[in-house]
C-alpha cells in the first residue's frame, strides 16, 4: 500500500494543477496516472486560454459571456470564480515560463473566439494546451510530487453508508500495467479525480483513445451523481476522417466557412448575422449539418474551412501545426486551399458533480477538470474556457483537499437543499442487469476504519481481474464498438425521441453483453486488452446516464437540441440534470440552475450571435 496526503488521479491540466497547488499548501501529494503525464489529453488543445488582462476588458464581461454561452444552465458562484481567477492564473503560468505568442510590444497575444464579446483568448500558438502541460509538468518536477506513471485506477475506496453524504472516500485502488500488480493508495486528507473527457463514449471524436471518462463512472458507482451528462460539444471543425480537432484559432484569426457552392453560409443563411464563423460552437455545429443534410455539403458529409487569405507569414507564425495537421491526415495543404471539417465529438459540459471548490458529496472526494461539473458550462462550453477551468479549479480542489480553509460554498452538491424527482418512464430497463456482475455497482466497504476500507476495495479489485483473465467469454472490442456506433447515429448534434430509445435498448443489449466479457491474453504486464476491457464498462456507464438525460430533457438547450422541442424552456428547465447509481438502478432527478451572482443575476435572455 502506498500512502500520501493527496492522491490526485491524472495527470493532466487539471491533475498538474492540483497537485501543485497541494503541494504549496503543504500537503504530502501524489499524482497516479495512467498515462505519463506529458501524454495527458491536454497536451492536444490547442485554442487558448480566456482571461481578462486588457484594461478594456473585465472579468464581469467574461462571466457574461460564460453566462450566455452556457444558455444559462451556468451556476453563476463557479462562473464568477472562473473568470475572476483566471487572469491570475494565466500570469502563473507566464512567470513559470510558458511561452505565450507576444505582440510587439511584449505584451502577451490576445485573438477573438466564438462567443467572447472581446479578443481574450490568450494562446501559445496554435498549442497551447501542449505548451501549459509540459509547463506545469516542469513544476511537478521541481516540487519532487511522487508520480505514479502507467498505473490504471480501477475503483475508489469508500464507506457503505446508505446516504452518499455520509460517505467517506479513503484512496484508490489501481493496476500497475508494467508488472500488473493491484495496490491500494491511502489519502489521509482526499483524493481528486482529474481523468479528463469521456470522448470514447462516440466512434467520432476528437479525444485520445484514453478518454473513457472513468474518473466519471468511478465516482458515479461510489454514489456521487453524474450531473448534466446530456449536454456534450460537437466542435465544429474536425478533420472528417479521423476526427483530429482543427483549432477554433482558424477562425479566430480570421477563417471562412463555405459550403459546396462556394456560399459563406454563416452569413448568407442566417445561421448568425453578426458574428459569422465565431457564434457559439453549437450554433456552427448545427448549421454546418443543416448545410450537408439540405444537400449543400462537400461529398454529403463536411464543409470547407479557408485560411489561405491569411497569408503565409501570419499562418506560419500562429497556426502552423494547423497546416501539418490538415496535410497528414487529409492532403490538404491549408496554405494553397481549403481544408475538409466536420462536426466531431470533442467536450463533455457535464460530469462528476461537484461544487466550486471541487468538492464531491463523498467527504474526502474531489473532482476537478473535464471530468467535473461545478457547472461553469452549463449548456455549452465557450471556445478557450477549458484550459482556465483546468488551472483555476484544479487549484481550489487541491488547496481544499490540503485543508485550507475556502470559506463555504454557495455550490450545494447531492440532495442538499431543493430538488425534484425526474417524472420520466423510460421505455426500457436501465441500470445494471441481473446479479453483480463486472458491470454492477461497485459497492462500498462493510469496514469504516481507512486501512479495512481500502484492503477491501483491494481484494475486490484483484478478484475482478483474476476473473477477467482466467474465463472465455467475449472480447469487449465488439461490445465498445456498438456502443460508439449507436451513440454517434442517434445521441449526436441533432436528437430525435424514437432514435434515443433505440439507443437506450442497444444500450441494454450491450450491458447484456458485457456479463460475459472476458480478456484472451492472461499476460499480467502491459496488457492493453485488461486495461481496455475495464474502460468499456465505464463507457457503458457513462452512455447510460447520458442517453437518459437527453430523452428525459424536452427542450433545445445549448447543445441539446430535440427535434420534438425546438425551443428553450426557461419555466420548467432552468435545472440540472442529475443521475445517481443508486445500487445499480440509476435514479433521475433536478435541482435549479444558480443564476444569482455576487453582484447580479443573469436573467436568461435570447441568445443570438
């Protein structure tokens, strides 16, 4: 067993981040991944990070925007703490040495994206997110954080409390890929989910293959809620054949959108008259599919993305991985013509819920990052607003998990204060299929003392995999398979009822699948098929919870558009959207959206670009 103060899980932005920030604290911290860190997922953003630095610019002005982009399903206590904290900590990261574009003037580079009434993108070219992880990365070098590289998290060490709020996380369990060794890690103080998005929930997506939200299905077994999982960023630009993320940097500095007949159909079809290419990612995504279903797409499938009247000089110094990119993966050469872009799969609004200082309803549980829902996306997230999330609210959660003293959140988390049971029959059975299979919930542990806890999540994790390895059965490649299928056909930019319960029943089949899953290679070390094979069920999890959220929600929010309500309903849906494991039955239900902010409210209003 191996024992800290904190254990952070993932290494990421938001991971990095907390460690560090624990570390300043004072607290003994340890990071476990199952990547190195430098090969976390946000080493691929490459747009930039939103923060107010221009004294014509505020961080009021920031939180509206945040405010209107999310369609105000934001709560307005973690907007305001996003943007509020975001300054300082881009000016962080530039004194720890990243090396942000620079105007002439040396003054930090600053570009329009969608849905900003201001240029506060700050970026590091067109790899940004590369640049800030191998930044922080650097830190945790320097602070000497112990790093658990290539161990694979498979549970969470919680007590069996029959209320969630009555639970205490004690550490985690995980598996060593390199000697295939099972071992609990205590955290006397809390452990902090920081595992990134869940894009392998679709075949189409900009993720890496690690993305299989586990933090996400981990939390959610141990019986904290997934909140506002409906609501997921179709990017409007990605490249058509492997989903490989075109930055929305392209558009920033000035790129053009065009259908088959040459038509700038932003403008020309009144997707959004006065913004164009840069309206919210929603609004393009949407009109880019209306343009290829109406008969207006490229090969009936993509549009076209123009940067060629930048010059070379201005493209070469701010989006020249961009050109690289469009070059392997499609033989499109971004300087001498268009390149080919789609919607793709790209960002998960919601997650683990939490409140804004990144505390669970477990005690001793945080989550921080993609893998959490504090809510500052609400309905949809702004262009250059993840990465500041990462670093602000990777900050909080590991200064709380230290024990310094935050002050009370005005965030609740679980059924503290008001909510309402979801009235909503679905028409198949969810949740877990009969008995307690590899599938069912996780449980908690009979002992309430940390070392009895976390030995008995041990033993359970190292039965799991004895018994994937010594059975036949079914290899999980065809059950995940179906899965992204069904979900990127039917629960994608636009959502129809009868195809989402088609969904809930392929669903239900591949849950009835996975009983019997089981791993050919009974290699104990690096054994990718294992690893693999766990990840597939917490994207059947995960699935679940989302395809739920999308029938069970009869508005058009954000990204959530149903062809049955194509309109937003203030009155009755100005509410989250929670689903709690409940012992294997997942349990629907809502509390309201905080729009009351420190200074104001932010009265939902008609959002157009």
């Amino acid at each position: 067993m191996h024992e800290h103060d904190v254990i952070v899980v993932g290494a990421g932005g938001a991971g990095l981040r907390a460690a560090i920030a624990a570390q300043e604290a004072g607290a003994d911290v340890a990071i476990v991944s199952k990547l190195h860190p430098v090969r976390s997922h946000t080493g691929a953003a490459e747009g930039g990070i939103n923060a107010a630095l221009r004294d014509a610019d505020s961080w009021q002005d920031h939180a509206y925007d945040t405010m209107k982009g999310s369609d105000y399903l934001g709560d307005a206590p973690a907007v305001e703490a996003l943007c509020q904290e975001s300054p300082e900590e881009v000016i962080q990261l530039e004194h720890w040495g990243m090396p942000f574009s620079r105007e002439e003037d040396g003054r930090v580079s600053q570009r329009p994206f969608g849905g900003l009434s201001f240029p506060r993108t700050t970026y590091a070219g067109a790899e940004t997110g590369h640049q800030m992880l191998h930044t922080m990365y650097e830190q945790v070098v320097k602070r000497g954080v112990t790093v658990y590289d290539e161990w694979h998290v498979m549970d969470l060490a919680v007590t069996d409390e029959d209320d969630p709020a009555d639970r205490t996380c004690h550490g985690v369990v995980a598996y060593d890929i390199q000697s295939g060794e099972v071992s609990g890690f205590r955290a006397d103080n809390g452990v902090i989910l920081a595992t990134g998005g869940m894009g392998q929930v679709f075949d189409h997506t900009t993720n890496a293959v690690a993305n299989t939200g586990d933090g996400v299905a981990m939390a959610y077994r141990a019986g904290v809620p997934m909140e506002d999982m409906e609501f997921i960023q179709f990017h409007p630009t990605t490249l058509p054949s492997t989903g490989v993320l075109i930055s929305e940097g392209v558009r920033g500095e000035g790129g053009i959108l065009y259908n088959e007949n040459g038509e700038r159909f932003m403008f020309e079809h009144g997707y959004a008259n006065n913004d164009g290419e840069l309206a919210s990612r929603d609004v393009v995504s949407r009109a880019e599919l209306t343009e290829v279903n109406e008969g207006r797409g490229i090969e009936d499938e993509y549009v076209h993305l123009d940067m060629r009247h930048l010059g070379e000089e201005r493209i070469l110094d701010r989006l020249e991985n961009i050109l690289h990119l469009a070059e392997d993966f499609e033989g499109a050469d971004g300087l001498t013509e268009p390149m080919p872009v789609k919607p793709g799969q790209h960002y998960a609004m919601g997650g683990i819920e939490t409140n804004e200082h990144g505390e669970t309803v477990i005690g001793g549980l945080y989550a921080a990052g993609e893998c959490a829902c504090a809510s500052v996306h609400g309905a949809n997230r702004l262009g250059g607003n993840a990465l500041p999330e990462l670093i602000v609210f990777g900050k909080r959660a590991g200064r709380h998990a230290a024990g310094e003293d935050m002050g009370e959140a005005k965030v609740t988390t679980g059924k503290d204060g008001e909510w309402e049971p979801a009235d909503y029959e679905f028409g198949v059975e969810v949740g877990e299929t009969g008995g307690r299979g590899p599938a069912a919930a996780d449980g908690g542990a009979v002992a309430t003392d940390p070392e009895g806890v976390l030995g008995a999540a041990v033993e359970r994790a190292k039965d799991r995999v004895d018994a994937l390895l010594s059975r036949k059965g079914r290899n999980h490649a065809e059950i995940r398979s179906k899965v992204q299928q069904t979900m990127t056909a039917n629960v994608n930019v636009f959502r129809e009822e009868e195809r989402l319960e088609e969904t809930l029943g392929d669903l239900r089949e591949a849950r009835e699948a996975y009983k019997d899953v089981a791993v050919s290679d009974p290699s104990r070390t690096f054994n990718t098929d294992l690893i693999h094979t766990m990840e597939t069920r917490n994207i059947l999890d995960i699935a679940e919870a989302l395809t739920m959220g999308a029938l069970a929600r009869e508005e058009f929010r954000g990204a959530h558009w149903r062809k049955e309500h194509q309109e937003r309903k203030d009155e009755n849906w100005l509410k989250h959207t929670l689903v709690s494991w409940n012992d294997g039955e997942p349990d629907l239900w809502y509390k309201p959206a905080i729009i009351e902010g420190e200074n104001k409210t932010y009265e939902p209003k008609s959002r157009s670009y």
